[in-house]
C-alpha cells in the first residue's frame, strides 16, 4: 500500500515538473525561428543582389536550425 501512495505522489510532482518546461520550449522555439526568419532575409536579399553563393549559405545555415 505504501508504494502505491509513494508512486501516485510521486508521479504527480513529476508531470508538474515538466509541465514548467512548456514555456522554456515555446521561447527556445521562438528564438530559432527568429534567427531563421533573419538568416532567410539576408538570403533572399543576396539572391536579390546575384551572389547566389551566399545567399545558398544563408538559407541551408536556417534550414539547418531546424534539423538540431
């Protein structure tokens, strides 16, 4: 009986726990979109001015923020 109650306690300290991450991920979320928003921008613009090349680098350097 003892190691029922220890384990719904237990438990219920354990999902508040990690329900306080929720607003950490959506921060860490907003912030790689961000850069990624910026990163596109200055890709879109190179491609605009003809240096394909940096503007290739930009673009996978974003895509990139999203795959780690």
């Amino acid at each position: 009986m003892k190691k029922i109650i220890f384990s719904i306690i237990f438990t219920m300290f354990i999902s508040s726990a990690f329900a306080g991450s929720c607003p950490m991920m959506a921060k860490n979320i907003d912030a790689k979109i961000e850069e990624a928003q910026k990163l596109r921008d200055a890709g879109i613009k190179a491609h605009a001015d003809g240096d394909h090349g940096k503007s290739e680098a930009l673009l996978n350097k974003a895509l990139e923020l999203f795959k780690s």
